[in-house]
C-alpha cells in the first residue's frame, strides 16, 4: 500500500519533471526565434561582433587578441560613423574582422577603409590615440 503510492508519486514526479523539459524546450526555440527575428529587423548594425580572431596585422601574419570592451569599442565606432562611399587613399596595417565584413585600419592616420562595400572613414584624434594604444602603438 505503502509501496504503491510512493510509485505514483514517482510516476507523477517524472511525468511533470518530463512535461517541464519539453516546455522548456518550446520555451527556448521561441527565444532563439524572436532574436533571429530581431537581427534581420537590425540593418543599421552591419557591423556584428564576430568570435573568431577579431584583429589582426594587415598582412594577416600576427593576430592581435583584444579584450571584449576593446571591441565593442572599435564595432561601436564602425556602426557610427559617418561613412564616405570611396576608399581612401592610403595603406592599412590592421584588419578588424566583423560578422559580416573585414574593415581594413591606417594607425597612422586612423582611417578605417571597408573594401567589400568601398567605403571609408577616419576617427577623430582622440579615438585614433584609444584604438592604436589597444594595438599596442605609441
Ligand atoms: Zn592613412
């Protein structure tokens, strides 16, 4: 007797602990869903974070591992800026390495130049000064 009703309460347990599981389940694709959703609704942000190497030497022979703030600082500056549709005429040491893009980076003049979609652009002085002391220029 005693028996019988601590096995339904087992059967019980582990019929809710599986009905929990397969709502959590549901519960998780809808998230996955609605931030796929809000990506695409996101053109604006071409520039996306990407976790492979982020940065590296424009000749690709040196990887430089920037902390998260350092790149979220650098995205930050490439979704903002005032872009001019041509490219500059200048060379690049650096490569920085976004979702969906590779940005080409000048230090010495703090000229950001996008090949695939040929345009360009320059930070300030102040934001030159922050990124080349993250690339370890002086
Ligand atoms: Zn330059």
């Amino acid at each position: 007797m005693v028996r019988t009703c601590k096995e339904d309460y087992c059967l019980k347990y582990t019929k809710g602990t599986l009905a929990m599981t397969k709502k959590m389940k549901i519960i998780s694709i809808l998230i996955c869903l609605s931030l796929l959703l809000c990506g695409c609704s996101m053109p604006n942000k071409t520039n996306e974070l990407q976790h492979e190497q982020f940065c590296s030497s424009a000749d690709g022979a040196q990887n430089y591992d920037l902390n998260s703030n350092d790149r979220l600082y650098i995205i930050d500056i490439l979704n903002n800026a005032s872009w001019v549709n041509d490219l500059s005429n200048c060379g690049s040491d650096f490569v920085f390495c976004t979702q969906k893009q590779k940005v080409r980076y000048h230090s010495e003049c703090g000229t950001f130049n996008d090949y695939s979609n040929q345009k360009s652009t320059t930070v300030s002085e102040e934001q030159r000064a922050i990124i080349n002391s993250m690339l370890g220029i002086n």
